[in-house]
C-alpha cells in the first residue's frame, strides 16, 4: 500500500509539475515597464485616445500576449514633464513620450527630430526617418545618453498660433511674450520675441492672465480643448513653424536589451503604428474643430502676412546653419536632413504641390 501511494502520489506531482511549467515559464519571461510623459492626464492624441502613449503601451500589452506591460505616468504624476528625458535616461523608469525638441539643452541636434521650421511635412519627415537615413542618425545622437529613440506619432502641420492682437507686419510681433518651443521659438526671439517654454497645462491660464500675449500649441481639435479660443481671438496659421511634428517613444537603453528580438519588433511596430494612427487622427479632427472655431466661437482666422514669413525664412536659414557650425552633431543631421529635404522636395513639387493647385483651379 505504501510503496503504491507513493509511485501514485509522485506521478500526480510530476503531472502537476508539467502542467505548471509553462505559467512559471510565462512568469518568469514577463516584465513590467513604466513610461512617463511630457503630456498632462487626459491629453487626446498625446496621453490618451488613438496614437498616443496609453495607445502604445495597451498595443505592447496585447501584441506581446502580457509579457511586456507598461504603466503610463501623465506629466507630473511621476516626474515633472521636462525631466522625462533624464527619468529614462538614468534608468529611473524604462519609457519616456514627448517630442525631441525639448531636449535641445542636451543635444542640439535633437530638434530636427522633432520639427524643423520650413523644413518637410509629415509625408517627407518619416520618409527620412524610415528609408532615407533619419532614425539610425536618431540612435547615434542619443546613444551617450543611454536612450533608445523611435517616431511613434505626428500632429501633422501645425498652426502659427494664437494672438491677443493682429499681426499685420514684422513690428507687430516684436515685444510679444510667445509660448513656443524648439528652434522655431528661436527664430521668433532674433525678430524681437519673448519667448517663453511653458508645459501643455499652463498655457491657457498664462495666456488668459496675461502671462503671455501670444501661444502656439498644435492645432485647431488640441487647441480648442485647452480653451485657447477663450483667452485670444487671433488664430493664425501658415505652418513654417512646424510642418511636421513627430512625437518619440524613448527607451532606456539596458532595458531595451533586455528584451528579446521578438519583443523588441513588438514596440518597434506598436511606435510605427502610433506613428500612423495619431495622424490619421489629427487629419479627421482638426477640420471640423476648425469649423467649429470660426463659425460657434467668433475667432478670427489669419493667415501670416508674407512679408512676416519671408523675415522668419531668412533668420530661419540662418540660424539653422549657425547653430550647426557650432556642433559638429548638429552639423551633420543638418547636412544629412538637408540633402534628404532637396530630393524629397523636387518630387513633393511634382506630385503634392501639382495635385494640390489642380484641385484648388477645379474647385473655383
């Protein structure tokens, strides 16, 4: 009887054994992430909604079956929005979302990640980023930082701003204290800006205040959430200040070698996909918030006078080729995005630039 209870007694372990094996196989494979954001709680395209940081982090979670979930901390919740950068960096969590132009204190060559004034639409930028040189030039900047970049969205182009006042020629922005970042921010400051950084979350209350006279943010769907419409009248648009702006997912460098290949295609195709999504988003939301603006809000639409764009052109050129005479990185992702720029910009002239007039002759 004894030695039967035990042969029986083990075969019922070893079973149990086998059946187990697989969950502690799971359990030990899966990992758990944090990601903290540049974006305050509940910012669509940004934080929440389709494209954005809570976006990736479920399209991980389910591609990956649950061996990778990230929890996603909004700006502030964890770390202040302007030291995301930092928290990855040093490994105090493993993800970060925001836009490389906030980080140009560490490395001047991190704007044209981000966006570059009169520089190439979204269309140009993941070209670049994807097929012409972009992202690996992306990796090698952030690399003594311990940081893994990669594209994961896109505001498409965006408006110049909002104005407590007309601006009917280059006087007319001299003096102004403006909200708005990268080199853009900038190019404004040589024409007589004052230029201030603010996070999304203290725009509204610093431009209904008097804080500042003037804001950029995204465009007309983001813009109308903040309330901007509230505190000015002026929207004004033109998109020399950001044709294209890229939102990045940025990795802790050890915590991505963590992970196995398959995980790391995981997070490489759920960024690509966020890329795509946000978007296609922003193309199908902005129009009727526009809409909405003009004809429910009473605000006055502008387009930049010409001479205006020609001055900010000009210092825009100038600028870009001074600050990349001083880095040498900056000097070589200017040289590499220029190149690519010319190429792309012969054939967006052909294509896009064609079937846009034909429509526009069409239509009148």
């Amino acid at each position: 009887m004894n030695r039967r209870t035990f042969v029986a007694t083990a075969g019922v372990a070893a079973a149990a054994g086998t059946l187990a094996a697989p969950n502690v196989w799971a359990q030990a494979r899966s990992q758990r992430w944090r990601m903290v954001t540049t974006w305050p709680p509940g910012l669509p395209f940004y934080q929440v909604g389709n494209g954005s940081a809570e976006y990736i982090a479920k399209r991980i979670d389910e591609m990956s079956k649950g061996r990778l979930s990230i929890k996603v901390f909004a700006a502030g919740e964890m770390v202040p929005a302007f030291e995301t950068f930092d928290a990855v960096s040093k490994g105090t969590v493993q993800m970060g979302h925001g836009v490389a132009y906030y980080w140009a204190g560490k490395t001047a060559a991190a704007e044209y990640f981000g966006t570059v004034p009169f520089g190439m639409n979204p269309q140009g930028a993941n070209a670049w980023y994807y097929e012409g040189g972009g992202l690996p030039l992306w990796e090698e900047i952030y690399k003594p930082f311990n940081l893994v970049p990669m594209p994961c969205g896109n505001t498409g182009i965006q408006m110049t701003g909002w104005f407590k006042r007309e601006i009917k020629s280059v006087d007319d922005v001299k003096g102004l204290k403006m909200r708005i970042p990268g080199l853009a921010g900038k190019i404004l400051a040589e024409v007589g800006v004052n230029v201030v950084l603010l996070p999304g979350g203290e725009i509204f209350p610093a431009l209904e205040r008097g804080v500042i006279d003037a804001a950029e943010w995204v465009g007309p769907f983001q813009d109308r959430r903040l309330g901007l419409h509230n505190a000015a009248k002026f929207y004004y648009h033109s998109g020399w200040h950001e044709p294209s702006t890229t939102s990045e997912l940025i990795i802790n460098q050890k915590a991505w070698e963590s992970l196995d290949g398959e995980l790391q295609a995981i997070v490489r195709a759920a960024a690509t996909e966020a890329n795509l999504r946000s978007l296609s988003w922003a193309e199908a939301n902005n129009g009727p918030a526009l809409e909405d603006l003009i004809k429910n809000h009473k605000v006055q639409l502008r387009l930049l006078p010409k001479d205006v764009i020609a001055a900010l052109r000009k210092i825009a050129d100038e600028t870009l080729a001074d600050r990349a005479a001083k880095d040498p990185m900056a000097k070589k992702v200017h040289e590499a995005y220029k190149k690519f720029q010319g190429s792309w910009t012969s054939w967006a002239g052909i294509s896009e630039a064609t079937y846009h007039q034909y429509i526009r002759t069409v239509a009148s």
